[in-house]
C-alpha cells in the first residue's frame, strides 16, 4: 500500500526531493517527538509502540539506516511513513512537513513528469497549521490593545506577568464579528480552510464570521509544537456562552489526544520519569513556572485512554522503567469524583498513580497566588498513592460505630484492594484496611479475595433475596445478565421499554444489579438515545467503583448475536433473565409451603399456594418466550 502510495505520489514531488528529504530527515528526531526513545544496544533505540498498546517496547528505531520496525504490531517504514501513520497524513503532506523541518524547498512537476512547477497548495494538515500559526500572532497582538484590558487584567490577577503571556501565547478575541476571519483570507487562506480548521463559522447570513470573540485566547499546541486549536475563556459577565469554550473537532484537533502543555513538558516528562496532571490551562502556566516543568492539562474533556497512551509513550512507562503519574484535583465532591474515575484507569498504566490535593482544596494556580511557588511544589512532593485516597474516600462514607457501618465500608472498600495491578501489595493493603476499619484481618482478606474472582464480599446477601448464592461471573445466568445490560447501554432505543420493566431484584449478581439500578438513576434506557453521552450518564449515576468500571466494560463488549440486533432477541434476552428469577421464587415458595400447617395456618397456606400458581403460569410464559435461545 504505501509503495503504491509513493509511486503515485512522486511524480507530483519531484523524485530527487523526496530523496533528499529522506537523506536530509533524522528519524530519531521525528520519532522522539512522539515516543521517548532508549538505547537498545548496536546503536539502536527502542521506545512504546504508538500504534498499539504494550508493557515492553517492542517499537526499534535504526538512525543509521533510518527506519523503524515494531516487533509488536509489525508497522515498520520510513520517517515518511512514520509520520503517515502517527498524524495521519497523506504522502505529499508527510513530504512537506519533514522537508519544512529540514529547510528544504519541494519542486513539483506535472502529470507528464516533465515540467516542473510551484506547489499551488499545501497538504490539507499543514494548511490548517499555518492558519493556526498565523491566528496566534494575530490574537498576540490584540493581547495589547485597549479592548483587551479585560484580558491582561485577568492574567495580572492569576499572578501572570507578560513574559508569561508570551510564552504561553496568550492572546485575546477582539470584539468583532470577523476580524480574524478578514485578517485570514487576506493572507490567502480559503472559506473552507478556515471553517474546516474551526477558526470561522458561517453566519445567518451566509458569510464567515468569527468563532471566538470578547475572550482571552490560549494556543493548543501538539506533542511537536503545532498549534492545532484554541481554548478561549469568558470575560465578560454579559457573555452567556459558557466559561471555557475550545475549537470544535478538526482534522487536526481530536480533544480526546491532545494534552495541553505536552510540547513544553515532554522532554521532562522523558527526564524525569514523571508527569503531573492538572485541570487548566491557568494551573499548567502555574506548575511551570513553579518549577513544576512536568504538568500537562487535558483540553474540555475528561482524562481518558488515548491521553493515557500518549503520556505513557512520553514516560516510557514500561516493565523496564515504570513512571510517576500524578493527579490534582480540587479538594470538593467534584474533584474526589474525579479522582476515584483516575483510579479506574489505574490499571492502564504500568507505573505508579497519586493524588495531590492541596489542605485548602485549593488548585496549583491558586495556591501559587496564596502561598507562593514553594507551596505548588510541595503539594506535589506530598502526593499519596491514589489507591490510599480511594480508599480513605470510599469508607468515610459509612459510621465505622456501628457494625453494620463497617461490614458495608468493607464491602465496599474490597473491590479496590482486589483491583490493585500489583498483587504483591494487596496484603499488605488488606491490613492497612482492616486496621481502618477496626476489623480483623480474616474477614478484610475473604472479602478482597471473593472481590479478586468476581464474586460480592463474604457474607453479602444476593440483591432479590437472600436464599441463592451469586452466580459465578462466567455462568449462564451472569452471561444473560450481562447480556441485558449490554442491551440497556449500547441498544437503550430498541431495548429500553423491556429492559426497564425488569427490576434490580431479578439480577442475583450484586454489581449488576448495581448497575441496573445506575441505568434507573440515570432515567432508565427507554427515555436514552445512546451514544456516549448516555454510558457516561449512568456510569456518574453508579457510585460503586466495581460497577463504574462495569459499566465501561460493557458498554464496548460485543452482544452475542451475529447480525443486527432485533426486538425479538430483546425479548428473548429480558425473557431468560426473569424466567430464572421467577423459578428461584417458585423454589422458596414450595419450601415455604412445605414448612406450613395447612390447618392451623389455612388462610396464609391458600395465599401463598395462590401466589405459587399464579408464579408458575408466569414461568411458562417465560419459558415459551425465550424458546428461541441466545
């Protein structure tokens, strides 16, 4: 494919340019930008895949011959191949980025090879780029007219002075409906590239207007240093947009992938085997100029797993060389929220994960204005170990008084100590909880092991009753259950009505039955459209890490049909699910029966054989419609 590709592409970029490209391109150099590289010996370099996930680096470079090859996933090439597959570009663009970096000018020929000739346009990538490029000059230089006061006088009271703002690139949207967009098209740049690159957008009228206005500006740079987007904050009290607002999706601005001060902080990121993760621009600026260099931001979104591998690409966070992360996050009910949802993604990450937060819930940024530089550093060096907060958290929650209290904090609490990705370390946190806890250890220990292998803590009564043991995880009445979750959070339109008619109590898995209970709180599956909006509905609304993580696992776990998903598999699924419960009902009735004079006790006995007859015609009917079988 890519041989085809360059064979294509070459008689558009003349063949002795690219060649020179190539000659002149130090692979090392590009590929470092993306993945922190390490010797491998022979005067090779070897780093984490970018292309797939791993634990040990299985990605090689060769400087001397200047290609790359992962024995991983088996992606191997060129620089230009690299930055192919890593940016997601065409040849021509790859050709032009790499020749811009080496000073190198393109000459182009026509179709027939023959005469050569000016590029009239460049890749659509380094297009949005430039346009970027030239959008951070000019909100620059608004940054110092009056209109901007507004704006220099916020950063004077975060404590940034203007060698801050400037190397931050601090600008400001005047208060003009296209001014930009004029500033723009009078450089040469198109009506599409500006709405494409979300720095314009059409107005009523069907002219370009403005995307950002009245607001000060902070460039989003890549992991290479190209300006890919926008963050713009509110300054105006007249101003009902809301407080950040950030450039929409692009080509080249995918907000689940970029990490705000990545380009600053990734050679110490790379140094020191560390990176500290804040809420904001303002608290990145902050960290940094701290002395703080290793602090990055996610950019109006939530930390997730694509940050996760760019960072554990720039940590080099593998068997070989596990890496710090460290999270900060307000002190309120939010930021512990945010917090324990960090914890879930513990596991993605070989290295160690902490928590700093600040005695006075206070974030980097402002704790640098109260109590100086000093006091953001240590706020870092005071970082506990993210498990060590969650678990604090979690069993606050109950009056460890009482003894019901403490029974349930431990129940609770189990699930964490089981999830630790360093089995080495769970006794020694089955102690540390049962001293918390004010328990023996026996008990702690059965609960985190039963938690291990999928089952409730030792003693937990099943959600609908207490008769039947929990299913095992990998039994045919958990696969039905999960199978009608699976239903509720990726099918909910199709599936919600009979989903939503089954209650909680007919799931005998306590985390699921957790989760059926979250898809309720969250205004049940009939009332959902789906998509990710949806799964992140319920998952806020279950307040059981087991069952938040439960959610996200089966929110991207195949349903066990080949085909589309029909009403008649919905019913037969919902069908199966109750039809057990309603036979394990059927079971403690006949027991209960059994144990009753129908003489001395005639009027219960008749109730409750009334009650078993009616329960039986329910249980053919379910019988008869989940003939058709998963």
């Amino acid at each position: 494919m890519y041989a085809e590709e360059v064979a294509a592409m070459a008689g558009r970029i003349r063949d002795e340019d690219i060649a020179l490209v190539r000659e002149r391109t130090s692979i090392a150099d590009v590929i470092s930008e993306v993945v922190t590289l390490k010797s491998a010996g022979g005067g090779n370099l070897k780093g984490l895949c970018p292309f797939h996930d791993e634990k040990s680096p299985s990605f090689n470079v060769s400087p001397a011959r200047n290609v790359f090859y992962c024995f991983g996933c088996g992606v191997g090439g060129d620089a230009i191949k690299f930055l192919m597959d890593a940016e997601h570009l065409g040849f021509v663009e790859s050709v032009e980025s790499l020749a811009a970096r080496a000073g190198i000018p393109l000459r182009y020929v026509e179709d027939d090879r023959s005469t050569p000739r000016a590029r009239p346009q460049q890749g659509q990538r380094q297009r949005l780029v430039a346009a970027h490029a030239a959008a951070v000059e000019f909100y620059r230089a608004q940054l110092t007219t009056a209109g901007a006061r507004p704006a220099r006088e916020f950063l004077a009271r975060r404590g940034f002075d203007r060698a801050a703002a400037e190397r931050y690139g601090c600008g400001f949207a005047p208060d003009a409906w296209d001014l930009l967009t004029k500033h723009l098209r009078q450089q040469g740049f198109s009506h599409d590239e500006l709405v494409t690159g979300g720095l314009s957008r059409p107005a009523r009228s069907g002219s370009l207007i403005d995307r950002f206005r009245r607001r000060l500006m902070w460039p989003i740079r890549d992991i290479t240093g190209d300006v890919i987007g926008f963050g713009a904050r509110k300054l105006f009290d007249d101003d009902d947009g809301p407080k950040y607002l950030n450039t929409p999706e692009t080509p080249i601005y995918k907000k689940s992938h970029v990490l705000y001060g990545i380009d600053q902080a990734k050679r110490e990121i790379a140094k020191q085997g560390k990176v500290v993760v804040v809420e904001g621009y303002t608290d990145v600026m902050a960290c940094h100029l701290a002395d703080v260099p290793t602090a990055v931001a996610t950019c109006g979104t939530a930390f997730g797993a694509d940050h996760i591998s760019v960072l554990r690409r720039v940590l080099f966070d593998s068997d070989e060389r596990a890496g710090e992360i460290i999270f900060t996050f307000d002190g309120d009910a939010a930021g512990q929220k945010a917090a324990l949802r960090a914890f879930e993604d513990d596991q993605r990450f070989v290295g160690r994960t902490f928590i700093a937060v600040s005695p006075d819930n206070m974030d980097p940024c402002d704790l640098r204005l109260a109590k100086g530089d000093l006091a953001v550093r240590d706020l870092v060096a005071r970082r506990e170990p993210l498990v060590d907060f969650a678990l604090r958290h979690m069993i606050s929650r109950f009056d460890l008084d009482t003894v019901d209290g403490r029974v349930e904090a431990m129940r609770r609490a189990a699930p964490l100590v089981a999830k630790l990705k360093d089995r080495e370390k769970r006794p020694e946190y089955v102690r540390k909880l049962a001293g918390d806890l004010g328990m023996e250890i026996e008990p702690v220990q059965r609960a985190v092991l039963s938690a291990a292998n999928g089952q409730p803590a030792a003693g937990r009564p099943a959600p609908s009753r207490p008769g039947p043991a929990t299913p095992a995880v990998d039994s045919p009445r958990s696969m039905v259950e999960r199978e009608a979750l699976k239903l509720a959070l990726q099918e909910p339109v199709l599936a919600g009505p009979m989903f939503d008619a089954v209650e909680a109590g007919d799931y005998q898995h306590p985390v699921h039955a957790v989760v059926r209970v979250a898809v309720a709180a969250a205004g049940g599956a009939a009332g959902a459209t789906g998509g990710a909006v949806w799964i992140e509905r319920v998952r806020d609304a279950c307040d059981d890490l087991a069952g938040q993580a439960l959610v996200g696992e089966l929110a991207v776990e195949p349903l066990r049909i080949d085909g589309e998903v029909d009403p008649r598999y919905v019913s037969v699924t919902m069908a199966r699910l109750q039809w057990s419960s309603v036979t394990g009902r059927i079971r403690d009735l006949k027991s209960k029966i059994q144990r009753i004079n129908p003489v001395s006790n005639k009027d219960e006995y008749f109730a409750l054989f009334g009650e078993l007859l009616s329960l039986e015609q329910h249980a053919r009917a379910l019988r008869e419609q989940a003939a058709g079988g998963l």
